[in-house]
C-alpha cells in the first residue's frame, strides 16, 4: 500500500500546488466538511492572499496621495478641531479619530501643529517620563478603545451538529429509516411498524451527538491555543517605572519600549530612539526597511523593527489602526495539513475505492484529535506548538541544533571575574553585598564604569517600594549590576552624557556601541561584545593609574591568555573598551578601531538543571544534540562537556573556519560537528541545510534572534524561546518554548512520538474492525441471504471504531520508553510489518470465532425455539463487540507483550472502556426492539466475554511472531540505532 502514498507526501515546505495535487486524489469522502473542517482552504487562502495584496497597494497609495498633499497645505494658521462631549468629559483635548488618522496618515504637519510627540502626551494626560496612571486606564480604553481586532464569531455547538449530519452513510440511513416507518408503520400497524426505523434514528442520534460533542471539545481547545498564540508581552513605562504587560492591555498614551525583533504592538510616534530601522512588509508590502526618526516618526502596528532601539506613545490601539483593519478583512481559519493527516488520507482514499463499505474516515480526524490533545498539554507543559504539523514532526527529529544561552544554561547571569588593570579580580561571593571595591584607580574606575552605564541597551529603573530594578537582557542586567555593586550612579551617569548614536548589539556584529558627547566638549566612544573582535579593535590598554598604554604583541597574547582562561572556567567573556575622538567629529560614525581596552569581564551562566539527563535522552532516542552559539570557543566547549553533548575536542568548530569549507569537506566534517561556536545566523541556516538535504536529517533548531528567523523557517521544526526570544522569531518558529528550557524541547519530541505511535495504534484496531465487519455481513449474505449484523448495530461499531475508539488510542499519554528507540525515518512506511502481522492475525481469529457462531451456532449453543436465530444474532453481535473491547486493549501496544503498563493510569482510555462496555449492556439487555437484539443469558455472556478476552492471549502468540528485519541500521555518523520492540522493552 505504501507505495500508493508517494504523492501524498507533503510536508512544512510543501508547495500550495503539491498539496493542491493531493487533495485532488482525495474525493471520496462521506464527509468532506468534517474531514477538512481543520484544513485551510487553498482557494479561500489564495482569495485572502490576493485581497490582502489590494489592500496593502491601497494602503501605499494613500500614504504617497497624503504625501503628496502635504506639500500644497498651508501650515499657518491654528489648527481647527472640535472636541466630543465624551473626550472633553475625560480631560483629553484630542478625538480618538483625529489622533488615530494622524499616524495612519503620516501627516507630519498635523503632528508638528499638536506640538509633536510630546504635545500630543499633553492632550493625551500623560509624562513621557512617568507614562500613563493606572487609575485611569478604565477611562483611556472607554475613550480611545481598546487593544483588540475584531474576530469571527466561533462556530456554536449545533454547527458541530449539523456537520456531522453531512455524513453520507448517515443520510443514507435517514433516508431508510423514514422509508422502514413508512412501510413498517402501512404494514405491521402502530406503533410495533416504527421501531426499526426509530432504532436507526435514535442511533444516529447518539452518533451525531458524539461526534458532534468530540469536534466541538477540540475546537475549544484550538480556541484557547489560538489565543495563546497571540498573546504578546509589550514593555511600557507606567506609574513610572517600567512593566511588562500583554499587548491587549495597551491603551492610547502609553510609553512602549522597542528592540529589535519587536512588533509594533498599535500605532504610535517616536518619541526617542537610535537607528530604529522598521520592517513595513506585512502592511504595505514593501521590503525596504523605513527609517523611524524626527522627520518620519510615525510607526504602525503589525510593522517589526529590523534594528535599532527606541520609545513610542501610543496614538492609536485595536481597530483604528490600519493593522487592525486589515486583520478584520483577513481573519481565516484552518491550518496546512500534518504528514500525517496527508498519508491517512490517501490510506482511506485508497482502501474506498477498493471497498466502499469500509470508509476509515476516523483516521485523519484522530491525528486532528491526537494532536489537539497533545498540543494541550504541551501548553500546560510551557511549549506553545502554533502549527498542528510541528508536534508529530518533533516526533521524527534526529537532529537538535539547539543555542546555549538559555535554553542549555539559565540565562541568569553574573560577573564572576574581571581582568582589569593587568590583575584578575574574583566577584564571585560578594554578589549580595551592598558596595564592592575593585583595586584599581578611581580613574580606572570611573572609565569602566562609563563603559558599564553609557553603552547599555538595559535600564536601572525605581520599584515601588524605592529599590533598584534592572530591565535588559541578561547579559546587559550582569553588568548593570555589577556596575551598581561598585558604587556606580545609572541615573548621574545617564543625565551626564549626552548619547549621539548607538549601534545596537546584533548577533551578526557581535558588539554593541555608542557615540555620546562629553558636557563641556569632547566626544567618546564606547564598544563592548566578543573579546576576540574587541580586542582586534584596541591599540591600547587602561594602565594602572587609568591612564591608557600601548597594547604590545605580549600584552596581546596575556590577554588572550586571560580570555580563554576565563573560558575554560565556563565563563562567558566580553571585552569593554573606548575612544576619545575630537570635539568635531562627525557623530554618524563610531569608528572601528583604536580603541583602549578598559577590561575583560567573565559572566556566569550556570548550566540549567536536568540538562545533562534530557541531552542523555535524546542520544538514548537517536537524536543528536548540536550546539550553535556565538560565544567564544573554549567556553562553548567547557559547557557543552558539562552538558554531555561534546564528547571530542575535536568535534567543535569555529563558525568563521566553518563558513570557509567548501562543500565535500563539508560532507566529512559535519556528521562529526557537535559545537560550533562564534557561529552566525547564517552559519546556522547553512548547517540546517546541509543537514536536510545532505543527510536527509529531520533538523530541529532553536533561535530567539530576528536573524534566526531564515534557520527556523528552513528548519523541519523551528524552536523560538518564549523568554528571550523576539516577536520575528516566535512568527517564524512552530514551536515557542515559553521556559527556554531545553528539557521542555525533549518532552516536545516525546509527544511527538507518542503523537505517531497513538495514531498508529488507533489504525491497527480501526482496520481489524473494518475488515472483520465487512467480511461477515458479505459472507453472510452471500451464503445464507441474511447478515448477522444489522444497521443500527453497525452503527453502534462504527462509533466505537471512530469517536470512542480515537478518544481512547489517540490520547495516551507518551511513556519513557518512547525515548528508548531510534526516531521514524524519512519515508518509512506508517503501517509497519508488526501492524500487518496484528490486524491479520486478529482479523483471521475473529473471523474464524464468528464464522462458526454463524454458520454452525444454533447447533452449538444448543438453540432452540422461535427466537433462537434472533439469540444467535445477538450472541455474534455481543461477541464481536467485545472482540473489539479486548483488541482495543491489546493495541496499547503494537509490539510489547505487556499491554496493561500505564493503562490504569490514563482516565480517557478507562472511560471509554467502561462507557463502551456499559452501553453494550443496555443495548442487548433493554434496547432490543429498537436494535434487534433479545436479552442473552448469564452463560451467553460470559462466552461472549470469553470469545473477546481470547483475542488477548492471540495478541501474545502474534507479538511473539518475528517480522521486523534483524539488521540495524546505522545513523549517517556511525552510531548504531538503539533496538526497538519486545526485546528492548
């Protein structure tokens, strides 16, 4: 069969039209719109694509047409408006609309009539310093709106009903039954003429409600993951100091603080900034980043800011933004779908046109069920999964190239050393104090800590109860604190200098500095980032008076000797440095060279817990753990041993030598690579690729930065951290791990796997039901004109087969021993040998039990009377239910003999056991006239019970049957795959 599947390969990067081509071949379908309920409509998504285009050349051209006014507007005069009873009310001196169209227009005019960003602050009630009070935001949000799109409303619990209905057997159905009442009831009279029509209603009743309830549950949790998805975290100043707050709370007049990989999160104007560089593609479509800056200081929301920093007041939220506007017309609904969703349905395509009768339509929507369910509980896990084919794909990974900071390490970080002054200086336990003294200068000191306070990115801000808090990356917090723990002023410093350009930290540049003015005369530079690149920058070095000498060839090699000494310990090593430049210096430049360097800083990260033991369960399950980072390469080394990934010098590279192989030393050396170090994003992208498309690996990768956005887009599946991680990043990922945790990547793979191997499960029992059902009604009928099983029992099989039988296999939870075995290899087939073996094995059995109970059972059971051919039908009936009661229990496992391990400990499984159960009793014992049935005794019973339980023991004798190849295949780097099957267990 599998060989029938190969157009229905589609995967992350699949094309509209190779999908398009498969879902062409899927056509027969008895209910398309449960089906593909969850899939996004390529023609719909091709209308919005096209829509959105018209939208974003509208949005140009009327950006250029007001430009373009601009020019003929006379600028005197007072700027005319009239003020709303509600806004005058509120103290505002500003309509939300002319606020809102200032920006959406662009009008600089207007903007400059208010008096500019801080005019409009004025007319808005708030301090550009202290930002908005949190006692009035009520009013703000009643006033200027709220932070939210318009959505489409959810589809209610009878859409869920009525697409159900849409089931062509079931329609089928309704048309007989109506037909059975009407010729029941001419015939046989009221009310004994309507009971076996009213039996198949009241059963498709129970089906459509179960169907219905399950689709509806699922789509309340796609619900809630949606809205996790949009949840963005924004930074504002209020009551003045600096929070963090979810983008819905944002109201018009709030201060918003930007770093590169940003999102605009509403509409707003520059307040302060340097070298903020604004992405405007998702709007208007061009891919020229715009400039932010006095001349042109209006920023949109949906816009990324591509580089640079900066504050923007809030001029308008929600739905009077264009983005808002856009989204409304946009909303869509559906999703591309999972491989596995694509090669279930081209198995059930395949086997309807072969058998009409024995439609499995329950396979693709119990990878929809599965993976919802997975994604739930991944959520609860801290990893949000926001497209559905990420979770089952982390399933097949055999590659992990993962970053360090954070996610391997705890991103909490502290100056341990410092080397300053020619001496080496430990901090290490003096981190609590109130006040450390270096022994260095106080001119020494004061230049470093300018370098700290002047060239940041961070910010010490008041708390409430008057303390000091630092805001910025982690690496930016360790040196402000640090900065602080020596006495130093943020607030004096900040309020000395005067800052005239910065260039911020960017993982290509792998430095950051800035341009500020002395306040008599006289301009400085400063330069912090990777020891190596700074210290190529310097001709000198701070002496011991502070006064700078020359940095001679030895002096050189000692500190080098510093640095990798302090990478050897572990310790992330940065250089900070500076440049006096003359009082006219041009202050768009910050030179490159000829820097003094004022000290070697060794930052602490310590390793994260549980680390080593989630790195040691991913080499356990076949996935090789490679880490990519930019920091220096003995301290990339020392971790990566420390974690357990490194296990030769040898194995680790520099991403500037990497850069330059060419492509068959590529081949050789990359199976071996475990750690590339001072690597950029482009090294990364590079090393996926190869990856791919070399190795047909199935990569995984993490970023947090704007610039990993291309690896995590090439990436099989992308990983963005939920913490450190930029807005570009978390679009372009398929999965946020909220904690930066690497562990929670691990378990991410472990549902993964669970996710295929549950589907998996759920076809083996579907397709023994399927074939079982089919052949002892058509035997039947074909031999005896009468079939044992009638529609409403039938019907009754089809939903333990589909709804209960997904509910009770697609939802297990994953086990330890799913790490325990090799990843799914590219390409292998999805119904394996062992399934095979079971689903004939079992069919054969059942078939054989049911044949003779048949064919020979009056004379067997000893039956007598007028009712004993109705006895008999009830008995197969009742047997073949528990068949499948007892096979549903035997598919836990595929090839494990022990099928009871963790099932007491997954309630979903239990419930539908007892539910399934239970439901057969009142079937048989109290519903016969509706389902033809008779009341069977004790005896009949416990055989039927005995005939079900008995597929247990066959389960044992197939399981202990070989089929698997006994040759082990071997990873692309050497390593021998770990066994799989009963004998690994």
């Amino acid at each position: 069969m599998e060989k029938f599947l190969t157009d229905f390969q589609v995967n992350k990067h699949a094309s509209d039209e190779a999908r398009r081509r498969w879902r062409s071949a899927v056509t027969i379908v008895r209910n398309p719109c449960r089906r593909f309920r969850m899939v996004a409509d390529l023609d719909k998504r091709t209308e919005v694509e096209n829509k959105r285009r018209r939208i974003q050349e509208k949005i140009r051209v009327v950006l250029y047409v007001q430009k373009a006014a601009l020019h003929f507007m006379d600028a005197a005069g007072p700027l005319e408006y009239k003020l709303s009873e509600e806004v005058r009310n509120a103290n505002f001196g500003i309509d939300p609309e002319d606020l809102a169209s200032i920006v959406r227009g662009h009008d600089i005019k207007r903007l400059n009539l208010h008096g500019g960003a801080e005019g409009i602050a004025r007319k808005v009630s708030v301090s550009l310093n202290e930002g908005v009070r949190s006692c009035n935001l009520a009013t703000r949000q009643t006033t200027y709106g709220l932070n939210h799109f318009t959505e489409k409303a959810p589809r209610s619990f009878l859409m869920f009903v009525w697409e159900a209905l849409q089931d062509l057997t079931l329609i089928i159905l309704i048309i007989c039954a109506v037909v059975s009442i009407s010729v029941g009831i001419a015939t046989e009279g009221w009310p004994k003429g309507m009971y076996d029509g009213l039996g198949i209603i009241l059963s498709i009743f129970l089906v459509v409600l179960v169907a219905a309830i399950s689709d509806y549950k699922q789509s309340l949790q796609f619900r809630d993951l949606d809205k996790e998805k949009k949840k963005i975290i924004v930074q504002v100043t209020r009551d003045g100091s600096r929070q963090k707050i979810p983008i819905y709370n944002l109201v018009v007049g709030d201060v918003v603080h930007l770093a590169i990989g940003d999102q605009v999160p509403a509409d707003g104007v520059l307040i302060s900034g340097y070298s903020l560089l604004v992405d405007e593609s998702s709007l208007t479509g061009e891919v020229d980043p715009v400039s932010i800056n006095e001349e042109h200081p209006f920023l949109s929301s949906g816009t990324k800011v591509r580089d640079g920093s900066g504050k923007m007041l809030v001029t308008g939220v929600g739905m009077r933004t264009e983005w808002g506007k856009l989204m409304e017309t946009l909303s869509e609904d559906g999703d591309d779908e999972t491989p596995l969703q694509v090669k279930l349905n081209g198995v059930a395509t395949i086997i309807v046109t072969i058998i009409v009768v024995a439609v499995p339509e329950g396979l693709p929507l119990a990878v929809t069920l599965s993976l919802a369910f997975a994604m739930k509980k991944l959520m609860n896990d801290r990893a949000l999964v926001r497209h559905l084919s990420a979770c089952e794909t982390m399933g097949s990974a055999s590659c992990i190239c993962t970053d360090k900071t954070g996610t391997l390490t705890t991103n909490h970080m502290v100056v341990e050393r410092i080397w300053i002054c020619n001496k080496v200086q430990d901090i290490s336990g003096n981190e609590s104090k109130s006040n450390y003294e270096l022994e260095i200068s106080e001119r020494a000191l004061s230049i470093l800590l300018q370098a700290i306070f002047q060239n940041t990115s961070g910010e010490v801000v008041k708390e409430k109860e008057g303390k000091n808090s630092v805001v910025g990356t982690p690496t930016e917090s360790a040196l402000l604190e640090f900065g602080l723990l020596l006495g130093g002023d943020h607030d004096a410093q900040q309020g000395q200098f005067k800052i005239l350009k910065v260039e911020p930290f960017s993982s290509d540049r792998k430095k950051m500095s800035v341009l500020v003015a002395f306040p008599e005369s006289g301009v400085r530079a400063f330069c912090k980032g990777a020891s190596e690149i700074v210290l190529k920058m310097c001709d000198n070095v701070v002496g011991h008076n502070g006064e700078p000498i020359v940095l001679t060839e030895e002096l050189v090699k000692k500190t080098m000797h510093i640095i990798n000494g302090f990478a050897h310990a572990a310790l992330r090593t940065l250089c900070l440095a500076y440049k006096d430049l003359d009082a006219n210096a041009s202050a768009d430049d910050i030179p490159d060279s000829g820097y003094t360097l004022i000290a070697v800083v060794g930052i602490k990260d310590p390793v994260r817990p549980g680390v080593k033991e989630a790195v040691r369960t991913c080499l356990a399950a076949g996935i090789t753990v490679r880490m990519v980072t930019g920091d220096n390469i003995n301290t990339a080394k020392a971790i990566a041993k420390e974690c357990g990934i490194l296990t030769h010098n040898d194995n680790a590279i520099e991403g500037p030598e990497f850069r330059k192989k060419s492509l068959d030393e590529m081949r050789e050396i990359i199976p071996k690579i475990q750690v590339v170090a001072r690597s950029s994003p482009s090294d990364k992208l590079t090393l996926v690729t190869h990856l791919r498309n070399m190795f047909g690996e199935v990569v995984a990768v993490t970023g947090d930065g704007t610039n990993d956005a291309p690896a995590l887009h090439q990436s099989d599946i992308g990983l963005a951290m939920g913490i450190a991680g930029t807005e570009v990043a978390k679009e372009s990922a398929d999965v946020v791990i909220m904690d930066d945790n690497f562990s929670t990547i691990v378990n991410v793979a472990k549902w993964g796997r669970a996710v295929y191997i549950n589907i998996q499960k759920f076809v083996q029992f579907q397709l023994t039901v399927n074939v079982v059902a089919l052949v002892i009604n058509f035997a039947s009928a074909c031999i005896s004109g009468s079939v044992p099983l009638t529609a409403v029992q039938l019907l009754w099989v089809n939903m333990i087969m589909d709804t209960l039988g997904a509910l009770a296999l697609a939802t297990e939870p994953p086990n330890d021993e799913l790490m325990k075995r090799p990843p799914v290899a590219k390409g292998a087939s999805f119904i394996t040998k062992a399934m095979w073996r079971n689903i004939i094995g079992q069919s054969i059995y059942q078939l054989i039990v049911l044949g003779i109970l048949n064919f020979d059972g009056k004379r067997l059971l000893r039956l007598t009377g007028s009712d004993a051919t109705k006895v008999l039908d009830t008995m197969i009936f009742n047997s073949f239910v528990f068949c499948q009661v007892f096979n549903e229990i035997n598919s836990r496992d595929i090839e494990r003999i022990n099928i009871f391990k963790g099932m007491f400990d997954s309630w979903i499984f239990l419930g539908v056991m007892v539910t399934t159960v239970a439901f057969q009793a009142i079937i048989v014992e109290f519903l016969g006239t509706f389902a033809n049935t008779v009341p069977l005794s004790w005896q009949l019973w416990l055989l039927s019970i005995a005939i079900g339980s008995v597929s247990m023991v066959m389960g044992v004798i197939l399981k202990c049957i070989p089929v698997e190849s006994t040759l082990k295949p071997r990873h692309h780097d050497g390593y021998e795959a770990l066994a799989s099957g009963p004998h690994a267990a």
